[in-house]
C-alpha cells in the first residue's frame, strides 16, 4: 500500500496547475521535436538546461520528462508520411508506416503508432512504478566495491552498444573521463588539469559539455555537411483504425511492450533493439506475410512504436534506482539531475520522494496528453516540417549560446561551448558516439570515490573487488560484455571459413 499513497502524493504534486502546465509543454515540444527530423529529444533537454536552471526542480524534470517520451510518439509522423524518422527509436516504423501511406492508409498507421504509444507506455509507467521502489531497496545494499563495478558496466555497455565499433565507444569514454577530472581533486583538494585557467578550477560545467556535444554539433553538422534532400509527402487520410486493423494492432501491442520494457531496463538498453526485435516477431507470426514490404503490414507499425515507448519509459528505473543512464537524453536527464545538486541513487526515493514520485504520476498524466495532442492534431503537426532548416538551425544555436552565457555571464564558456561543438562535429563526422562522454564525465568522478573508497575498506588491496559475490557478479558480467561479441563473431568467422 506504501507504493500507492506515495503514487497518489505524486498525482497531487504534479497536479499542480503549474506541473501540469510544464507537463503540456513540455509534451508540445517534445511532440515537435520528435516531428522534426535530425533534432532529438537529447538535442532539445540540452538546448534547455541552461534556461530551466531556474525552475523548480520538480516542474523541471516533469518538463523534461515530456520532451522525452513526447519525442517518441511525434517521431512517428515523420516516419509514416515522409520516410523521415524524427529519432532513431522510429526507423523500424518508417518500413512498414510508409508503404501503408503511400497506399492511402496513413490515417490508420498514425492511429495505431499513437493508441499503441499510449498503452505501451502506459503498462510501462505501472512497471515502474510497481518495480523502481523494489530495485531501489535492493540497491542499498550495495557497496563501495559494487558500485564502482556497476559504473565500470555502465561504461563498458554504453560504450560497447551506444558505438559503431567498441572501440570508437571506448575513445568516446576516455574523452569524457578525462573531462571529469579537471578541476579540485575531491579528497585532497589538489587542482588537476586546469592548465592555470581559474576557470577550470571548478571543473566543467556537465550542463556546457552536453549544450556543446548534442545541440551546438547537430547544428553544425546540418550546416556544414548535411545537404538538401527533397521530400516527398504522403497524403494524409482520416486517422482512424477499422475493426480489422484494431484487431491485429492490440496483440502486437501488448507484445512490444514486454519486449522493450526489459531492453529499457539494463544497461545496454535503447530503443532500436526491441523495435528490431519485435518487427522480427511481428512479422514471423504474422497472418498477413504478403503485405509486410508491400502494401505495409499495420503489425510492423504497431509493434516497434509500442516497443520503442516501453523502452523508453523504463529507461526511468535504471536512472533513478541506480544512477546509470542507458541512452542518450537520459545522460543529459543525469546531469539535469546533477545540476540541482540531486544524484540519482537507492537513497533517492527517501531523500527526494516528491520529486520521484510525482514525475512518475507526471507519466501517466502526459501519456493521456500525447495522446490528445497526436490523434485529432496530427495535421498542426505536418506544418512544421514547412520551418526552412536554415532558420531552424540558427535558432538552435541562438539557443544554446544565450542558454550557456546565461549561466555564469563568462565569455570563456562561449569559447569552450563552440569548442566542444566542434569537436562533436568531429565526432559525428567520424562515427564516434557522443553519450559516452557524457557518460564519462557525470559518472567518472563517481566511480573514482567509489573505487578510492573501496580501496579504504580493502586497505589497498585490489582483491576487494574479488571478496563479495556481487562484485564478482558484476565483474564476470562486465568482462562478457567485452569478450563475448568478439568471441561469437571469431566463431562465425570460423564457421564461414570452413570448406562445404
């Protein structure tokens, strides 16, 4: 019963009018962002830190939480009637949506991407709302050694699965890692790789590194090498499902849901998995093979869009029970986190359960929202692919710069903004990931004190790490995590070599 009457406290505090006014927009913006192709929901959390810093922490992780798994349902839009997925978490969508639009069934695959949206969504936020509490107090139990081997998993899995290649996710970490350790050491006090600058004496700023990696890059890299590719639309229709369509929607939503909501919850998670995953599944027990490729099959629509929002909701357990984040926009949500002097954990629930608990009500109230916002005013939505990009662009980084400036009034950390801007560029140029820094530097001077203290407790031996079964748990899981791909795929090789 405790679940419930913290759950209905949650309801109370984001029933605010306030709440509820940052629950809309943000599930508006989100629902934009998602519409607009190449612009992300991490794009979009990191454009606004800077300006929410300000708002209460509640509201704005309630907001934040909007663009989220606003994103999500607005991506969707795109996907269908241009073939233009607004977020990777949509491409699978685009493969069957678009075919059934170009067949004069876009009402009907909108329609399912939606409803299949709000209950997967839905049975996902129960999840976690029944789960979160139980992992939290497990959690507790942990220490110091477990906790730096559960970093070094977030690591090695975000940058092992976030990555074209481990070791590009690899670089990527290392770079973010060694951003963390600028600025005082935390037990001695001691300045580390400051360069003499007094700005760098209190480290960086999480919020500039995120502006400049996720926001200013994207711009950048639209202007500089993205070129113009004509779009083609498809006619919309009435968006309503027959009775035949909701009949084969409702079972591959309840399927999606329980296969994302598990991907969502660990460390390699994401969303492109179970989408993938449950197009797969969709179509191998599908009725109506001929029409998957062809005419579009609505089962390859209303699986991978309720896999994709299940997934994205449970990202949510992970993030607060443990502090890990499993995709992009939950790094940035880590250092949102961060910025209000608020670190997610197992002591997170005690110490802030009204925060906690009134952004998980704030899920069930912004599912109804979106559900609203996408059915009757799909249309409003297809207007803003009309924003010419160039403007669109340079409103982001207009943004961005007023948003970082805002923060301190330091011209330094323009400089830096559009420093570390090009060196997402870079990245993005070369296939290197840009969560893993992120990633690295939230989580790096965490796991440093975990690691330190660990070793207190061991009194210097590294076989700490060795003496508790969880922590050789954690150990043996992080070690398959980089052996294992590279094990299956020697086999494979192997196996194609042999002659017959």
């Amino acid at each position: 019963m405790d679940i419930w009457s913290n759950l209905l406290q949650g309801f109370i505090t984001a029933g605010t009018p306030i709440n509820l006014l940052w629950a809309l927009l943000g599930c508006t913006l989100g629902t934009a962002i998602g519409v607009l192709p190449g612009i992300g929901p991490a794009t979009a959390v990191a454009m606004l830190l800077p300006i929410t810093v300000k708002v209460e922490a509640t509201a704005s992780m309630i907001f934040f939480a909007g663009i989220y798994y606003g994103a999500m349902y607005g991506g969707s839009t795109t996907s269908i009637l241009l073939n233009t997925p607004g977020e990777t978490g949509s491409m699978v969508t685009a493969m069957e949506g678009n075919k059934m639009a170009k067949n004069g069934r876009a009402g009907a695959a909108l329609a399912t991407a939606a409803i299949g949206s709000f209950v997967a969504g839905t049975i996902a936020t129960v999840l976690v709302t029944l789960f979160a509490p139980m992992v939290a107090t497990y959690a507790v139990r942990l220490g110091p050694p477990e906790y730096f081997l559960l970093m070094l998993l977030a690591f090695t899995t975000v940058s092992a699965v976030l990555g074209k290649s481990t070791l590009r996710g690899l670089t990527s970490l290392f770079i973010g890692l060694a951003m963390g350790l600028v600025g005082l050491d935390q037990l001695t006090g001691a300045a580390r790789y400051t360069g003499g600058v007094p700005e760098l004496m209190d480290g960086l700023e999480v919020v500039l590194i995120a502006v400049g990696l996720f926001a200013v890059s994207e711009a950048l890299y639209n202007v500089m090498f993205e070129g113009r590719v004509a779009e083609s639309r498809n006619p919309m229709s009435k968006v309503h499902m027959t009775a035949s369509e909701w009949k084969r929607s409702w079972p591959a939503w309840l399927r999606a849901t329980f296969i994302g909501f598990p991907f969502g919850t660990i460390p390699a998670g994401g969303s492109e998995i179970p989408t993938f995953l449950s197009y797969a599944v969709e179509k191998k027990i599908s009725k109506h093979k001929e029409e998957f490729g062809t005419t579009g099959a609505i089962e390859g629509v209303a699986g991978p869009e309720a896999a994709n929002n299940a997934a994205i909701t449970a990202t949510l357990i992970p993030l607060l029970t443990l502090g890990i984040p499993t995709s992009n926009t939950a790094a940035i949500l880590l250092g949102a986190f961060q910025n209000y002097g608020i670190q997610p954990g197992p002591q997170l629930f005690d110490t802030n359960a009204t925060l906690v608990w009134a952004l998980i009500a704030s899920l069930y109230i912004g599912n109804v929202m979106l559900l609203v916002l996408n059915l009757p005013m799909v249309g409003l939505w297809v207007k803003l692919l009309k924003i010419p990009k160039p403007q669109l662009y340079a409103g982001i980084l207009i943004f961005a710069t007023v948003g970082v400036y805002g923060m301190r009034q330091s011209a330094f950390d323009l400089v830096l903004l559009y420093g570390i801007g090009l060196l997402g560029v870079v990245m993005r140029r070369f296939d290197f990931p840009t969560a893993p820094v992120v990633v690295g530097m939230i989580l790096g001077p965490l796991a440093e004190a975990q690691m330190r203290n660990a070793l207190s407790i061991g009194e210097g031996k590294w076989t700490v790490f060795l003496e508790r079964p969880m922590s050789v748990t954690l150990l043996v899981v992080v070690l398959s995590v980089l052996l294992l791909p590279r094990i299956v795929k020697a086999f494979a090789a192997k196996k194609q070599a042999l002659p017959g």
